[in-house]
C-alpha cells in the first residue's frame, strides 16, 4: 500500500446509526460488535455511489468496514445480522443514512 493510500484509510469518520452527512471522496468507517460464537455474522448491504474499501473482524469482536462515497446523493445502507447456515434469517438490523455533499470545489 503507498502512503498516500495509507494516509486516505487512516483520515475516516465513523458512522453512527440514524442520519450522517459526508461529502464525496470522504472515508467512512462502520463498527459493529460481533459476537464470538461464530453462529452470526454481519452482512453489509451498500447501494451504488458508495464503494466497498475494506473489512475486518479484530480481536476484540468488532466487525469494521471503511467505505467511500464516490457521488452526491442520500444512502441508506443496512447491515444485518445473519445467521452463517441460515443467511435469510436476519437477527438484527442497523441502518445508517448518508446524505452525501458535493466536495468543496467540486461540481456533482
């Protein structure tokens, strides 16, 4: 990984369940506890105008994503709670909403 790369991962803002606002190009960062058991995993659902960049699951039972918004617009992107043998069956549901801005300079 280049540093300027590595430098752009490390400049995110964590997202909170409900309502954010971001601007376009901007690295957002989700965190969910996942428990130990190994039964359920998260499973993240993003729409068009935003980019997958990077998961993990850590040590200590959190389940990270950053993503991009790479276009202007509203999102809503949920993460579900599945069971690993069973994926239609949804535990648990978390939605974030993204109301993205234009970047200064940038017309979108």
């Amino acid at each position: 990984m280049n540093s300027k790369m590595h430098s752009a991962l490390a400049a995110w803002t964590l997202l909170l369940p409900g309502y954010n606002q971001c601007t376009v190009g901007q690295i957002l960062r989700i965190e969910l506890d996942e428990v130990a058991d190994g039964r359920f995993t998260w499973k993240l659902n993003i729409p068009v105008g935003i980019k997958h960049i990077k998961d993990s699951v850590d040590e200590d039972h959190k389940h990270r994503w950053l993503i991009e918004v790479v276009q202007a617009g509203r999102y809503k992107i949920a993460v579900d709670y599945i069971d690993k043998k069973r994926m239609y069956r949804i535990k648990k549901r978390v939605i974030f909403e993204i109301e993205a801005l234009p970047a200064p300079g940038r017309d979108e």
